[in-house]
C-alpha cells in the first residue's frame, strides 16, 4: 500500500486552467506557510503521525522533477493530526544524494514535522506550488475513504513543490483531507 500513487495531472497555483472550487481549500493550497504553524494555530494539540518511511526506485518523471539522476529515494509518509484527527496526508521524496551530510537528519525525523526544519532554516528554498484533484477512486482516495474513515463529499487537492535545501532537492505533497474543512 504504501508509499500511495499521487495523481499524475498537476496545475500551477497561479494557473487558472483549473480553478479551485473551493475557497477554504484554496486559502490551504497557495499559503507559502508551513502547515504545521497553520495546524497548530487550529489551537488542538498538534502531533505528526510518521506512516511509512522506505527507499524506493525513483521514476524518471520524478528525476525530471528534481533534476537528479539517483535510481532511488527515501519516501517518508505522515499525517499532520489535530488531537487524533487526520487533517493533512504528507508524502515527501528525497532522492538518495539529498540526505546525505548534514541533511542526513532528514531521514531521522521519526513523528517530527518536516515542515519545521524547512521553513526554519535560511537556506531552504521552495518552487512554485502546483495542485492536483484527489479522484475518490484513486489509490489515495480509497487511503482516505477507507483507511482514514474521511468520506470524499466535495472535491479532494492534493499540492506538491520542490524545497532546496542547501542545493538538495526534496519533493514535498501534501494532501488537504476532509475533515480539515469539516
């Protein structure tokens, strides 16, 4: 099951191709804030739950994305909770050259936020933020219908950008669930 196929039809933020239909998860997609500073305003004890963490083969449309030529990647998998509820599904992909030296922590995280160590250092940069649908019959929506127990009322986003940190890419997703508008 895991790690969880993303879509594989993405939209610039700032495109509008693709409009968002929905106003509280539009505020979500095109916040340049860390969604753990975000979450934890919500005022709920905030807690990331680590799903999955493995080295897997990386398609070349992700070495493409991120400009690398490793055969592989760490991919870490959490949930962004408020008290025990599922607000955020995150996968993160970081090619093998990336964690290594002092990013070679990246891999340690365990249920710390990521978010926290990018958005507080200097020398992380992120691209532009691109948007995706969640189909409820795909593998991540069944994740959530099923597993998470979210039920796909109105239309599921999913975003994704690249952060750099000291030079090293990182694919970052992120996938706004239901009950984060509930």
């Amino acid at each position: 099951m895991f790690p969880i196929n993303l879509p594989n039809l993405w939209y610039s933020s700032d495109q509008n191709e693709q409009s968002i239909n929905h106003s509280d998860a539009e505020s979500w997609i095109c916040s340049d804030s860390s969604l753990t500073v975000k979450i934890k305003e919500l005022g709920i004890a905030f807690s990331v739950d680590l799903l999955n963490q493995v080295n897997r083969p990386v398609s070349s449309e992700i070495q493409s994305l991120l400009a690398v030529t490793d055969n592989s990647a760490l991919y870490r998998e959490v949930l962004l909770k408020q008290g025990n509820i599922p607000l955020v599904y995150a996968q993160t992909i970081m090619p093998d050259s990336s964690v290594t030296g002092t990013e070679s922590m990246l891999s340690e995280l365990g249920n710390q936020s990521l978010g926290q160590v990018l958005f507080q250092s200097p020398q992380a940069i992120r691209s532009n933020i691109e948007f995706a649908v969640v189909e409820p019959n795909s593998q991540l929506g069944q994740f959530i219908e099923q597993q998470l127990q979210q039920p796909i009322k109105r239309t599921c986003y999913i975003r994704r950008s690249i952060f750099h940190l000291n030079g090293k890419p990182l694919l970052v997703c992120e996938c706004f669930l239901p009950a984060l508008f509930n």
